[in-house]
C-alpha cells in the first residue's frame, strides 16, 4: 500500500527536481525522492559498519575461537 506525502521545497529547489526528471535522469518527482531516501538509508548503514568497524579496530570485539564461545 502506498501512502502520499506532500512536502514544501524553495521554488529553486523544486526547479532542481523537475529539471532532473526532465533530463531523463529519474521517471517521475516520486523516483527522484525515493532515490534520496534510499542513498539515506545506505548511509545510515555505512555509518553503523564504521562504527563497528573503529569498535573492532579497539579491540571491543570478543574473537571466537569456537561456536562454545558463544555461551
């Protein structure tokens, strides 16, 4: 199911959007959000596997040595 959501951009702004549908680069304003919405989401979970990442590099990380480890 989908859900409509309206939003208010600058005139500027919404010009951007409308000239990057028009150049052919996104199908229509709803693609162009949903492209912003989904480099969001992939830079949410970069920013958690970097913070997994320094963890680790600190040596917070536990090494298993076997699946008893675990318990």
């Amino acid at each position: 199911m989908r859900s409509i959501i309206n939003i208010s951009l600058p005139a500027s702004l919404a010009d951007e959007v409308k000239k990057e549908v028009r150049a052919g680069n996104f199908a229509s304003t709803s693609e162009f959000f949903r492209h912003l919405w989904r480099l969001w989401k992939t830079e949410q979970v970069a920013s958690l596997v970097r913070a997994s990442q320094k963890d680790f590099s600190k040596s917070k990380s536990k090494v298993l040595k076997s699946l008893k480890d675990l318990r």
